[in-house]
C-alpha cells in the first residue's frame, strides 16, 4: 500500500525555492494552452500545474535532446527535479530505460540523466480529447517508474511515495508530515477512479496494445495506402512521442560525433550507400511506425511502445488519427 505525505502548498512551493540551490527543478507549469516544463524561479512557481493531463513536451527530451555531442566526457553537475510529469510518460520512460541502459550495449549519457533526476508525477484528474492511455492498460496515475506523485488538494500538496529515494528526499528537504487518516486517501482512490471511468467511456471500442498489434499486422496494403494519402512526412508524430527514439551519428570535425534525433518519417530514413531505400514509398513509412509500436518493440521488449498521449493526434498536420485507423481495422 502506497504511503502519502502532506505539506501546505505555500510551504512546498517555498521548499521548492530553497531547493533550487541544490537542484535543477522544472515543472510543468501554465503556459496558455497546455503546459509546459519550465525551471522554476520565484516568478512562475505560483504557476504550477497540478493534476492535468500532459504538458506538450514530452518527458524523453530531459534524456535524449534532440542533438547532443556524445563524444564529449561526461561533466558532474546538479541533479534535477522534474515536476509534474503525467503517467503516460512515466510509463514511457520503462521503454527508454530498457533501449538505453542495456547492460550489453548502455548509453552511458543517458544513464548519467536518468540516475541524477528525481521523477515526481502527477496524477491526472482530468482528460484531454485524445487521452487514452486506459485502452493500453495505462492508469492516469503513477505507481511504480517515478519516484514520487503529487495531488493538489485545497491548499494542501499530497505526497505519494513510490521510491525510496524519493522517502528521502522529502524527509530531507521538505515540511511534510505522513498522512494517517484515511479521508485523504479515499479522496484520492475516487478521484482515479472517476479518471479512469470517463477514460474508458471516452474510448470504448478501441482494441488493446495487444490486439492493435495483431491487426496492424495483418491489415491489407490498402490500408496505408489510404491512410497515409493525408501525411506530409513532416515527423511531428514521432518527434512528440514519448517512446519514439531513432537518431543519427554525424560526424563533425574534430573527432566528434552528434547524435541527433530522426524520424521513420521523413524521406531518406532508410537510404543507405548507393540509393537503395526500403521506405523511400509514403506508406511503407506509415506503416512502419505502426508496425515498430504495435508488433517489433512488444516483441523485443517488455516496456509498450505506445502510452496512449495522444500527442500524435494532436501534432497531425494532417489530422491523421491512429485511433479511428485501429477502429476500423478492428471492425
């Protein structure tokens, strides 16, 4: 059973303040539209988003930046905060964990990220149009991956521990006290109750992780064909994604090589030497990216390629909707 801590807010926020000496913190913070992850500063800490769903960035951009040197040596630095990080993410993060920290052939740039940031979620007390991580058996609430989730509840901030480094920080650096009665918990236990509900109405008729991938599979070439007579290849569906990871090495001058994040997407993805190319046609790219979620990384791996963001839909230039898509083939 999961342990809670609390702490008024103005008291969190301060501690968070002073902490900023020690640490990198960012939240997700109000940024208009939907929120975004921003260091926090005596200005915007007022501005923290607590239990809404998604923050347009992706968490894999604090552990794989678009471009990064990795022949650089690795310098120590401040450990990092990041606040306010939605389930899907969380989830996300086991799938990058087991690419780039496999003990036969480890990232050690990733590692050094990944050891030196506290994850704190947050759970999601609201959906957005395309959230549909429930389908994929995602809950909108962490419970294992991070290190700590947090509930806005009045004026007070409700700790959950999911790590014991995340125990210690709290015991560490904040003036929280543990919860003991059960009202606090049983207003929590609704509140993921009602989410996941409203999810799984909002979805019904949406296949399982499993069976999209068994249909995606076995779908006709027709299929891509249509679907993918919308897409312009410009790579915002898998540079949103929170799972999406391919990159390239350049070399520059100097004996350095970038790593610089790719996308099955775009045009040449598969060109190699003398200009053969396997997805040089539009809907082989289409169908690649659904069968590398769907049927090649469940194969290989046991973190799900797909956390049900639904940050593609949203990024679509094209308004392609990999939902309604799996809808029909499940028909």
């Amino acid at each position: 059973m999961n342990s809670y801590y609390s702490i008024k807010r103005e008291n969190w926020e301060a501690d968070l303040i002073k902490l900023s000496d020690l640490f990198g913190i960012y939240a997700a913070t109000e940024n208009g539209h939907l929120p975004e992850y921003e260091p926090v500063n005596t200005g915007n800490i007022g501005n923290m988003v607590y239990n809404r769903p998604k923050p347009s960035t992706p968490l894999k951009t604090f552990f794989l930046p678009v471009k990064e040197n990795v022949t650089e040596e690795i310098r120590p630095g401040k450990q990092r905060i990041i606040i306010g990080v939605p389930n899907c993410d969380v989830t996300a993060l086991r799938l990058l964990d087991e690419i780039y920290m496999d003990s036969s052939f480890e990232d050690m740039y990733y590692r050094h990220k990944r050891e030196n940031t506290y994850i704190i979620a947050s759970d999601c007390f609201d959906v957005l149009e395309h959230c549909h991580c429930v389908s994929y058996n995602v809950m909108p609430y962490a419970d294992s991956t991070a290190d700590l989730s947090i509930i806005l509840k009045g004026d007070d901030v409700i700790i959950r521990i999911i790590s014991g480094r995340g125990e210690q920080l709290i015991k560490d650096h904040f003036r929280a006290v543990p919860v003991t009665g059960k009202d606090i918990t049983s207003f929590i236990a609704t509140r993921q109750r009602e989410v996941v509900e409203i999810l799984s109405r909002m979805n019904k008729g949406l296949p399982d992780y499993i069976t999209t991938g068994d249909l995606v599979n076995s779908a006709d070439e027709k299929v891509w064909h249509h679907h993918s007579l919308r897409c312009v290849s410009c790579g915002a569906c898998t540079a949103i994604c929170p799972t999406c990871t391919c990159f390239l090495l350049i070399d520059k001058p100097g004996f350095h090589k970038l790593k610089q994040l790719d996308a099955c997407q775009y045009p040449g993805f598969e060109r190699v030497a003398g200009g053969e190319d396997s997805l040089a046609e539009l809907p082989k790219r289409f169908r690649n990216r659904y069968m590398c979620k769907y049927v090649w990384k469940p194969a290989r791996f046991s973190g799900i390629a797909c956390t049900g963001c639904g940050r593609c839909i949203e990024a679509c230039i094209g308004k392609i909707n990999k939902n309604e898509i799996f809808r029909e083939l499940a028909k």
